[in-house]
C-alpha cells in the first residue's frame, strides 16, 4: 500500500504523533537521508494536499519539502516515498493559470 492510499484522518497528527512518525524513518529526511540535527528542523510533508483531504505525512528537509510540493522531485526521489509523476499529480492541488492582464490590470484581448 503506497502513502497516499490510506485512510485519512480528520483530526491533526500530535507532537507524540509526529515524534513516532520521525522515528519511524530514522529521524532522517525520506528523500536524502539528512538527519534533523543536520538540516535543523524536520518538516511535515502532506502526502497527499490538505486541500484535498490528505493527512498522510512524511518527514522531509526544508529542501526537498519544497521540491515535493513544486513537484520537481526526480523519478529516483519519488520513488523513495512509492510514487510516481504521474501519481503525484493526483495528489497535489492544481496551479492556477495565470490571467493574461497588463500591468494595469485590464484584460488582454
């Protein structure tokens, strides 16, 4: 079973929670292996967007949580968490289009 197939939860994972999900993978990024002590704080990476109900997470650095939620992870990287470009994109939120406007706001026609 991937990450992002689990049943999601209503309520917010607690500090205890949080703790025993980091220890779980070694107090290490998912993606890179660095260790929180290295890369100061580890952050909480929604599998799948709150936005769209998820509250899977997974401890990844600053980096790579950034990475992840920009969807410019690696094919390798990914498949480090059990997913893949194509699965990824189901989980996170849509990029808005930008509007085509001038720098005064009207519209372009």
């Amino acid at each position: 079973m991937a990450y992002f197939d689990e049943p999601n939860k209503t309520k917010p994972i607690s500090k205890t929670e949080w703790e025993v999900i980091k220890a779980s993978h070694g107090n290490k990024c998912v993606i890179c292996g660095k260790t929180e002590k290295l890369v100061g704080i580890l952050q909480r990476t929604h599998i799948k967007a709150k936005s769209k109900g998820g509250s899977q997470v997974l401890p990844m650095c600053a980096t790579h949580h950034t990475m992840y939620d920009k969807t410019l992870l690696s094919d390798v990287q990914l498949k480090k968490i059990g997913l893949t470009k194509k699965s990824l994109a189901r989980l996170i939120p849509a990029k808005k289009k930008k509007k085509d406007t001038y720098l005064d706001g009207s519209k372009i026609i």
